[in-house]
C-alpha cells in the first residue's frame, strides 16, 4: 500500500514536472506546420486620419509606433482575412482543407453573432470534415486559441488543427473621436498545427489567466433593440478604452507572464531566440523587451505598419517577420498576449517551418 502511494506520488511529481501545473497524460506533442496572413488593400496612413479629427502623425508615432493600419473596404471582411490567410498555412504545411479536424477561429469582432466566423471559413475553404468554433478573447485570442488547439492535439481527439486570429476593428471605432481609433487595424493570420511523437513537442510551455475587468476599462458593447424599452435610440457599438488603465495593467502582465513561462520551463530571455509580443504600442513592447533582457535584435514588431490588429497581430507579426527573412529556423520564441477581458497569456513555442 505505502510502495504504490510512493509509485504513485513519484509519477504526480514527474508528470508535473515534465508538462506544467495540470496532471494531464499526453498521448501526442504538437508541432507547427504551416503560416499564412492577409491584410486589407486599403491603407489609412497617420496623416489620413488628420483630416478626421485634430492629430497628426508625430502624436500617433511617439505614443505608440504606428505610422500606419489597414482597414477593410466594402468588399472585404473578417471572412475574406480569414480565408485567405488559412488558404496560405494551408498551402504552407501541404495540407488539403478535408485534412483538418477542428477549425478555431479567435475573433473579437466576427462579421456576425452567428453564425460563427468559424462555421462560415469552414464552408468557404472546403473543411467539409472539420469541427469548428470561435473563441473570444480580445487580443489574447491567438495565445488562448493556440493552448486549446494543443489540448485536443495532446488528447488524441484530433490531429490536424487551423487555429485563426481575425479582428475587424475598424467597424467598431468612432472615427470622429481621436483617443482610440488611432491605435487600430484589420488584419489576420492562420496556424496549422499537428500532432507529433510526444517527444518532439514544439509548445514548450504555456501559461494563460483572466480576471473581470470590473471598472469596464476596455469595451465593446452589444447594444440592440431591448423590448422594455423600444422608443429608445440605440447606441452605437464602439470601443471604449481607459489608455491610462490599460497601458499599466499592459505594462505590469506582460512581463510577469512571460517570467513565469521561462520559470515553469526553467528557461533564461538569453536561451530564447525571438520575443513576440502583441502589438498593442511600441512603448510597451520596448518596456517588456528591456525587463525582460530580450535584445533589440530579438524583438518582432510590425506595429509601425498594421497598428493593433488583435487577434491576428501575434500571428501576423511572426509571418512578416519570417517574410521579411528575420527568423532563422529552428528558432524558439516567446509569444505574449493581452487585452479585453481581462485577459493575458504566454507561450514558448519551437518553430521549423520548411517552406514559407
Ligand atoms: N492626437 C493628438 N492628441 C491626442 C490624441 C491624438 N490621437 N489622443 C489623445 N490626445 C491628447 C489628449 O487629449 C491629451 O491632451 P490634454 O493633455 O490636453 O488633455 C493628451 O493627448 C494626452 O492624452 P493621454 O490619453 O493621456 O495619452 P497617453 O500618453 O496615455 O497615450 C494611448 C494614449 C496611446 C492610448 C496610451 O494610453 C496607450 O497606449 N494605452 C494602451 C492601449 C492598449 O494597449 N490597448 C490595448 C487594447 S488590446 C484589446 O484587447 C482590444
């Protein structure tokens, strides 16, 4: 009885060693197969926006690195983003659409309630035997979708997974008001994810929270007819942000996720080949990468060209980066989210993309 309490107790410590906080027996590792992104054709410049409102582009660049973002035209949406960038990591990891099995597409602002941003890719790309759903998490929405994709990936339940980050924010801003609508852009970026030996594992680590944003500093409401009161106007649905607020909750999550991977991974920011944090502001990607010892060398950022796209800027940044031939493969990297909710999150990935 006591020998196998000891087995027993033995096995709990090495399992949580080897693979986090959670006693979770994986059958499978994950690995990266394939990128892809898009961007609306319509680019709105810093100087652009002078003729809105009373700004100009040295206040946006020295507050937040942006000079300039895409927005979508009338042809366009966050279906049309989507598709064409999983078209690209489909075609990247030499995959077919009928070769997935779940299809998760991590969006804030989906063309519509339902049916979901997800079902409709699905029907568009030709996953005719894929699962699919969206997952909300404002702009950690990539780093929560890619921890979810490797569970079921662990789990055996599938095998092929097209994780999506999308947001169309340029239809929930009020473009005749200068605090917010600076900041940011359409755009999206696609994953393939795989299963492999258990071994050759390329999700290092993760870890993920939330908390109520009680004081609502960051919205985006869902305004519609309310039957008690039908003479009512109906409010518009923009987003409403707290800069001050949000820009300290930024400052103080970011770095103290990301040294709670490398402690949970027992890894050092030198170890770590590329930083790449959500593009929210420069000034808080370069205060994070200066707390946490990443080089200027190992910074990914695009913020200057696509401002915040949220759920798609993780994605995107990495496959502009890998375009603009600045990784070196294999490489590992440090991804971090954060955003609505409140939510925010980390992960350490390994990354040997064969062809881009
Ligand atoms: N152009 C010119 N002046 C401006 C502009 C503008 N676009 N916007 C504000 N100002 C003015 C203000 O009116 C204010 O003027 P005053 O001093 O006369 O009152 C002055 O500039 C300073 O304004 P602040 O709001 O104090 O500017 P701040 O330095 O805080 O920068 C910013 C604002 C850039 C929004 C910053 O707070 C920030 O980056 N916050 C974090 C944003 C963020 O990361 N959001 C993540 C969203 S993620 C998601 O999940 C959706």
């Amino acid at each position: 009885m006591g020998g196998n309490c000891q087995i027993l107790l033995i096995n709990v410590i090495l399992y949580t060693k080897l693979f986090g906080d959670c006693f979770v027996k994986r059958n499978y590792g994950v690995q990266f197969l394939g990128i892809g992104s898009a961007l609306p054709s319509k680019v709105v410049k810093n100087a652009d926006l002078e003729k809105l409102f009373d700004t100009n582009d040295e206040w946006i660049y020295s507050r937040t690195g942006i000079r300039e973002r895409r927005v979508v035209d009338k042809d366009e949406s966050g279906l049309s983003l989507a598709l064409e960038a999983s078209k690209q990591a489909l075609e990247n990891s030499k995959l077919n659409p009928e070769d997935i099995d779940l299809i998760i597409v991590c969006t804030a602002t989906p063309d519509m309630l339902y049916p979901s941003l997800s079902c409709m890719l699905q029907g568009e790309l030709g996953a005719s035997k894929a699962v699919s759903f969206d997952l909300s998490a404002a702009c950690s929405g990539f780093i929560f979708g890619l921890v979810t994709a490797s569970q079921y990936i662990y789990s055996g339940a599938f095998k092929n997974v097209l994780v999506v980050g999308v947001d169309v924010h340029s239809r929930f801003l009020d473009w005749s008001e200068r605090s917010v609508s600076i900041l940011f852009g359409d755009g999206a970026g696609a994953m393939v994810l795989s299963s492999c030996d258990v071994n050759n594992d390329e999700l290092l680590g993760f870890v993920i929270k939330s908390e109520s944003d009680k004081k609502l500093d960051l919205t985006l409401t869902n305004n519609n007819v309310h039957f008690a009161d039908l003479s009512k106007n109906i409010e518009a649905n923009f987003v409403k942000m707290n800069g001050k607020a949000i820009y300290q909750f930024a400052v103080d999550v970011v770095p103290s996720v990301v040294n709670e991977l490398l402690e949970k991974t027992s890894m050092k920011s030198f170890d770590v080949d590329y930083f790449v944090p959500h593009q929210a502001n420069k000034r808080i990607i370069d205060m994070a990468a200066k707390k946490l010892g990443f080089e200027e060398s190992k910074v990914v950022s695009n913020i200057d060209k696509v401002g915040n796209t949220s759920a798609a800027s993780i994605p995107l940044a990495i496959h502009h980066a890998i375009l603009n031939k600045q990784i070196k493969f294999p490489c590992t990297m440090v991804l971090v989210g954060f955003g609505a909710g409140l939510t925010w999150g980390s992960a350490l990935v390994k990354l040997n993309l064969k062809s881009v």
